[in-house]
C-alpha cells in the first residue's frame, strides 16, 4: 500500500491533557492508574480516569452533544495545535473533503446511565431533554468532531470494541485511495461508565492492583479513559510529515464472544497482513506496542502470535500499565506512542510488570530503553476476535 502522511496528532488520557503529558510520564515511568473514585462505584480497582473533566463543558452551540465522552474528545482536540491543523486543511482542500472516522465502545453511555438515576419517581419518566442522539449513539462523538469544525465531509463511526480506534486508521486509508476526501480525521475516544466498570467486574476481568501486563501473576485490567486524533493526508500533499501509517491488517478469528483464539491466530493474521501491506518483514520491525491488557488469555494468546512471527528478536512491551485499557479509544492511544516512541527514539518497558511469565517466549521488556525506532507495531484485539495491527514509522526509511 501507499503509506498514508500523518501529518498532526494530539493524546490525551489519565497522563494529563495532549501529547508530551503522555511522553513525560513514559520517560519517568509514572503511572496514571490510581484506586477507583468514580462517581459513588464501590469496586477494588484502579481506573486510569481524566482529571477535571466535570468542569470542561462542550462549546455553546454544540450543548445537546454535552457529555463526557464529547467532553473528553473536545479536550484532546484543543492540545498540540491539532485544531489549527485541522482548519488548515479544511480551508486547503474545503469542509466537505475532510473526513472524520472515531472509533468508541459505549460513546457517552454515561449521559443515560445518569439519567436513569434521576427518573421521576413516580412514573418512572426520563428527565428532559435527554438528547440521546446526540450523547448516546454510537454516532455521537464523530457527529460532534464533525460539527465542531463545520465539516460537511464523510463521517463514520467503528465500533469494534478494543480495535475499534485502530480500525479508523484502515478505513481512513480507503476513503483516501477511493477519492471521496483529501483529509481524514482519524480518532478515538471512550469514557469511563457504569456499563464497563461493572460489565468487565462482572467478568472477573478487573484487577484490584494496577494491572501487571505478561505478569506471571497478572490479575486482569485497569480500565482507562481516553481520547486521541490524527490527521491523515495523503503523502505527496503532505511533503513535509515525517510520519505516517506504513500498514495495517485486520483479521476476525470468531473464536468465542468475549475470548480470543488461544493460539492467537487471528492476532498472527492480522499482524501479517500489516506487514505484508508495508511491504515489510518482521525484522523491520523495532518495537511492538503489545495490545497486552494483562488478562490471562488474551497476553497469553497475543506472546503465541508475536513469537511464531517475531521470535525473540523484537522488543515488546504494553503501555497500559501507564494508561489503563481505554477500550475504544485503545487503538489510537497506542498508536500515538507509537509515533511518540519513533520521535524520541524510546522503547518503554511494561510498567507493573515484574516477573514476566516463564510460559512467555516473546521480548517482552520490563525497562525503558533507549534507542533509534524507525517502524513500530501496534496491536489491538477486541471482543468477538475483531483484531487490528498498524505499523508506523518514518517516512523517510
């Protein structure tokens, strides 16, 4: 495939707002997981929550869209000069050129699981107005990105659970090999709730310690929250990005509902068909950002499908020890250390993570080390074997 410029980018998440919070706290190996206090949940967990976004309301004209997954979105894309990025290429290339793609899991979920704490107790009546198109569904967040910059371009929305934010990177790279735009605004954002604090506790998926990736003693997840952008452009309108997504591979393995393949043979599709889109080997490759959520069977799944590929030759450690598993917002989180790790040529060992389980046979790494990345790997598997691998790197290599 033709790799695509990446030409802005902007984070945020429990590290702090935009993208050099993320990059400090990597650098410093400080985590931003801390023991649950959200709202009134009474769950021994870690969360990787946002601060202050309670006093951070949408802007005026978009009220209805108000919530906390909108706020949150809204946030990141005030960091980093991605705003004026973005209004730079609506004014090259016009409104209706410029996509916008968001992947999310449960959107602004939150707005009704609230509104139905306030029911009027006597007939059971929702509170109003409720604005459920505009919080709830899952066109929420890429319907107020689009809004918020006065786009008249395609808007989607992808939810694949954990691989939806890395899905929006393939699905921008099509829009832009079929014509119908000149830009894409490729991102991701999910918000704590009700629905997924209780839902993966329910599951015994949650870990009561911040979560220990490819720990030998690894007790589950630490959900996070997050919200990351990228603009994307094709290369040669874009001469100046030294970035850009190389490849991309998805795959659906369908094992079971919520488990993935225990051998990883949909992760090991998905990753080999990045590579063979980037025109790329597995040696090409110098740091895999693991999707590594420190559940028992998907780290042990992911180890199975990275070492028949990799072998031991390639670094690879998770980085939700610093963020927590933000779900639909995963993809680009990671994504975007990715491109963090290629700029300041940083492999980050998996924070928590102390004795490395001896079934393990990948390089999994427990330091932080420092040293030249040119191309990194990004895995993201979510619910329902719906998996997704970008590679990133230089554009000039």
């Amino acid at each position: 495939m033709s790799p695509l410029a990446i030409s802005h980018f902007t984070l945020s998440n429990a590290l702090g707002f935009g993208k050099a919070a993320t990059l400090n706290a990597l650098q410093e190996r400080r985590s931003g997981l801390m023991p649950c206090d959200f709202l009134d949940i009474a769950l021994d967990t870690y969360i990787g929550r946002v601060a202050d976004l309670e006093n951070l309301p949408v802007v005026d004209r978009l009220s209805a869209f108000d919530c906390r997954n909108n706020r949150l979105a809204q946030a990141a894309l005030r960091q980093d000069g991605f705003e004026q990025a973005v209004q730079a290429a609506k004014a090259r290339y016009g409104a209706d050129r410029v996509a916008v793609i968001v992947g999310t899991s449960t959107s602004g979920i939150l707005h009704t699981e609230l509104a139905f704490r306030e029911r009027d107790p006597a007939t059971g009546a929702l509170p109003s107005p409720l604005h459920y198109r505009e919080t709830h569904e899952l066109s929420s967040a890429p319907e107020f990105v689009r809004q918020y910059f006065e786009l008249t371009g395609p808007v989607l929305s992808i939810s694949t659970a954990c691989s939806s934010s890395a899905k929006v990177f393939a699905s921008g790279w099509r829009l832009l090999q079929s014509g119908l735009c000149d830009a894409v605004i490729a991102g991701g954002v999910d918000s704590l709730c009700l629905t997924t604090l209780y839902g993966f506790s329910s599951l015994e998926l949650v870990a009561n310690e911040p979560c220990r990736p490819a720990d030998t003693h690894r007790g589950g997840i630490s959900i996070g929250e997050a919200a990351g952008f990228a603009l994307l452009e094709r290369r040669a309108q874009a001469p100046e990005a030294a970035l850009g997504l190389l490849g991309y591979g998805e795959s659906v393995d369908a094992h079971h509902m919520s488990t993935p393949h225990p051998e990883g043979l949909g992760a090991e599709l998905a990753i080999q068909r990045a590579l063979d889109r980037a025109g790329l080997a597995a040696c090409d490759i110098d740091y895999i950002n693991l999707h590594g959520t420190a559940s028992r069977t998907n780290d042990s799944a992911e180890d199975k499908a990275v070492s028949r590929l990799f072998g031991t030759d390639v670094p690879c450690s998770s980085t939700k020890g610093w963020t927590g598993h933000t779900l639909g917002a995963a993809g680009i989180t990671e994504a975007i250390i990715g491109l963090l790790c290629i700029e300041n040529g940083l492999i980050p060992g998996s924070l928590h993570t102390r004795q490395i389980d001896p079934g393990f046979t990948s390089h999994i790494v427990l330091d932080n080390e420092t040293r030249p990345v040119r191309r990194v790997l990004s895995n993201s598997f979510g619910f329902g074997g719906n998996n997704a691998s970008l590679i990133m790197g230089r554009l000039d290599t």
